[in-house]
C-alpha cells in the first residue's frame, strides 16, 4: 500500500504475537487497507508500528486519523463506519 510514511514509532520492543484474524470485521478491514503500511503483526513497515498505538491514542483520535490522514498517510482508506471498527480495536492495542 503507497502513501504511508515512516515514524518514530517503528519499531517496538513488543514480541507478541498479534493475530488480526482474531480482530472480526476490523482485522479484515486493517487486512484490506492498513497491513501493508503498519505490517501483518502492527510492527510497522513503512508506516509507524501500532502495537501499542492505544496508549498514545484513544479511539475517537484513531478513528480521526484513519479517516482524514496524518503525515504522509492518505485520507479515504476507510469511510467513517469502517474506520470506528478498526479504531475501537487499535485503541485497545496497549
């Protein structure tokens, strides 16, 4: 996936084993449209590591960044439904 930008948040320390299959409908959607900037196990590839992005963020903020972007990250890759899926995962990331 093009548009996502590396961050200081790349790298973790984290070892765990995170299984998006297990995430329902918002490890497939962050299947589709995330995994190939933040990684199969959100240890970040191009874009920034989200392994533990639910300390930094809530999941109003998480939503607000998938659905309009941040940094080198593009706008629109989830309508606003989708994206509160996805952000109500990741803010449990912690």
């Amino acid at each position: 996936m093009s548009g996502c930008g590396a961050s200081e948040e790349k790298s973790s320390s984290k070892e765990e084993k995170i299984n998006v299959d297990e995430a329902g409908e918002a490890g497939k959607l962050y299947k589709q449209s995330c995994l190939g900037c933040h990684g199969d196990n959100l240890q970040g590839n191009n874009g920034p590591n989200l392994q533990q992005v639910g300390k930094k963020y809530s999941k109003e903020e998480l939503s607000e960044i998938i659905v309009n972007g941040r940094g080198s990250m593009p706008k629109g890759l989830l309508e606003k439904e989708e994206a509160n899926k996805v952000a109500e995962w990741l803010s449990t990331m912690k």
